[in-house]
C-alpha cells in the first residue's frame, strides 16, 4: 500500500470528550482509561481487531452502554448518565436496521413523525436528504428493492435528518462487496464534508480507516495504541503493533552495534544495517531493538558478497503478484520473513535464489514498545 497523503483541516472547538473512560463485562476489562477529544466536524476513525474494544466505545457514546468508570461530555455538557434519546447523536450499523415494512420516505421521516413536526415540513426534509445521498425519486421503494449501497445510503439519510451534533458509524461498509465499498468510502467523506457533522467511525479495515479519515486511533486490549493523523499513523507508528496493522511493515529485531549522530547501525546474523533514531534516544551497544520497514521500501536484488550500507543474506521464498504489485517473500538467515512490494512487472529472481536485502536508513523505523 502506498503511504498515505496528508489531509488538510483545521479543527475547531471539542464536540465530544472522553474522560478515562473504562469498561468491564464479568471479568473482562474491555476499556482501560480511554481519553479522546474530539473536534466539531472532524472524522475520526477507531481502528482495531475485533474485540479491542471499539464497538464498546461507540455504544457508551450513544448511550447504549454505561460506563463503570469516566465521562462523556458532548457539546461540553456531561451526560454519562442520560439515555440514547436524550443524546444529539444518530447511530448506523452494519445492518442499516431499516423498517422492513415502511417505504423509504417513512424510513428517513421517521425520527420527525416522532416529533410531531408537520407533514409538510418531513416531506420537504425528506427530499432534501435523499437529494443529498443521490437518491432523489427514491421515496416509495421498500427496502427489499434496494441495493446494498441504496440501503446504506437511505440509512445515512435517516440518520442525517434529525441534524446529530456527532454521526457513529459501526462498520456500515462491512456487508459490501470490495468495489462498492471503496466507492462508498469516497462518498462517505464527500458526504461528511458537505454535512459538516462530526464522524466516530469504527473499522477494521486499515484502507477504510486511511482513505477517508482526519485522525487514527489504533486501538488494541482496550487502549489506543497509536492516536494520530493519518502520515503519523502510517509514517510514525510508535510500535510494533501499529506498523504491522497499519500498512505492510516488516518487524526485525537485532543488536545495536553503533550509535553516531542520527543513526543506529544494527547486527543481524552476521550482517547490519542502519536505522534512523528519530527521537534522538541513547542506544547501548549490545541492546536489543526492534524496526519497522514498510514493504515498498525494501529492496531484495541477487546476492553482492558486499554491498553499501545494509547487508543481510536471504534467499527468495515466494513470488506473487497482488492489487497490480509484485510482492517478494524473502527468508533471512535469522529466520524472519521480509516482503518487498514493487509496481510493475515480474522479477528475474527465482524462488530459492541467494539475495541480499537492503532499505535506506530512514525508512527503518524504531519502534517504541519493543526496545527489550
């Protein structure tokens, strides 16, 4: 995957703060202290392996779940203790959870009729939703006449009417196929924008997380592992952890050799190379460390007895093209496996062969968590 582009935004004023919020169920601890300031109309994705705690969250956002401990401040008003109806926020699950026996105008105008708001006046809302998701003329099908992507937009469009100071989005993209829910992701953002409504997004999915996101949290065991803007998350990743679940990162442990100035030369099995110390940390020689190296940043080319800068022996494990990228699975002397992705054509290297493997100093990142 390549690395991500920057999004420009500015943030505003917090929408929605969450104070050490923790979380049990039995003897499970399913939240860990969770803090997040969340601004007026960012989106804002959790991003994690199922079962880290994310769904959590966003239920106790939406009043579906009590905390057992902390706070949720909306519009800087506490209300951990106020039920779903009384919070400015809208929900939309995987399913869509539309009325199976209600047209598509009485789905989006259902959370008005609730309010007695006049005929007139929800036929009008109406319009202006589903104008707003593209499915104007839309109003009379059922929802057993819809697509998948009709379906999530009308959900969208349901939730939307009612102006919610903050959207939650639970996987809503899960139950597509792979095309539509990339189209979707743009026209989620796109949507997003537009409204200017406050989007918590959860996903599992690193490109839906990195397409359509102003922020990252990387969540595992029930804490953020990572909090950032897309390049941090992808560019910086602060562990292990996060740079093998955001992007394709190969993880390599060795020993420090050397520490001068900026760079850290590493032993590995006979060979070194060098990494980048960013954060300027006093390294020991003999300390074990630990880098990450993204995959379209190593290079494995025929075995050179020497060779500049890194030189670690391997021979080719595995070749196979992905997504339009060639990926080469390479097996080092120290056991690890690395994998170098490339655009283009095919490789004269042949599976079994001798090669040497080699990146540029700064693309190997040191990763916090797992200096030993």
């Amino acid at each position: 995957m390549p690395p991500p582009r920057e999004r420009g935004y500015k943030l505003s004023k917090t929408i929605l703060e969450l104070k050490d919020i923790k979380k049990s169920f039995a003897t499970v601890n399913v939240l860990d202290g969770i803090n997040l300031k969340v601004s007026e109309g960012e989106f804002i994705t959790l991003l994690g392996s199922s079962g880290c705690g994310k769904t959590t969250i966003l239920r106790i956002i939406a009043g579906l779940e009590h905390p057992d401990g902390g706070q949720v401040i909306l519009e800087g008003a506490d209300v951990t203790a106020l039920p779903a109806e009384k919070r400015n926020v809208n929900t939309i699950f995987q399913n869509y959870a539309l009325f199976p026996h209600m047209n598509v105008e009485k789905n989006i105008g259902y959370a008005l009729r609730l309010k007695g708001l006049p005929k007139r006046e929800i036929k009008k809302a109406v319009e202006n939703a589903l104008n707003l998701v593209q499915l104007d003329g839309f109003q009379k099908r059922m929802p057993s006449q819809l697509s998948g992507g009709q379906s999530q937009r009308v959900a969208i469009a349901r939730s939307v009417i009612a102006k919610p100071k903050v959207l939650l989005l639970d996987e809503p993209l899960g139950a597509l196929d792979l095309q539509l829910r990339r189209n979707m992701q743009h026209e989620l953002k796109s949507l997003q924008k537009r409204l200017g409504i406050t989007f918590i997004y959860i996903t599992h999915d690193q490109e839906e997380a990195l397409n359509m996101s102003d922020r990252i949290a990387v969540m595992r065991n029930g804490l953020f592992e990572q909090l950032g803007s897309i390049k941090d998350i992808y560019d910086n990743p602060k562990t292990d952890y996060v740079a093998k679940f955001v992007g394709n990162s190969n993880i390599i442990t060795g020993t420090v050799h050397s520490a001068v100035n900026d760079t850290v030369r590493i032993a590995y099995c006979g060979g070194y190379f060098s990494a980048l110390n960013r954060y300027g940390v006093n390294y020991s020689s003999g300390q074990k460390i630990t880098v990450a190296v993204r995959s379209e940043n190593v290079n494995i080319i025929p075995y050179r007895e020497t060779f500049s800068g890194a030189l670690i022996i391997g021979d080719v494990k595995d070749k196979n093209f992905a997504g339009g990228l060639l990926r080469i699975s390479a097996g080092l002397s120290g056991g690890d496996i690395v994998v170098s992705s490339r655009h283009g054509i095919d490789s004269d290297l042949k599976t079994g062969e001798k090669v040497t493997v080699f990146w540029e100093p700064e693309n190997a990142l040191i990763v916090e968590g797992s200096v030993l």
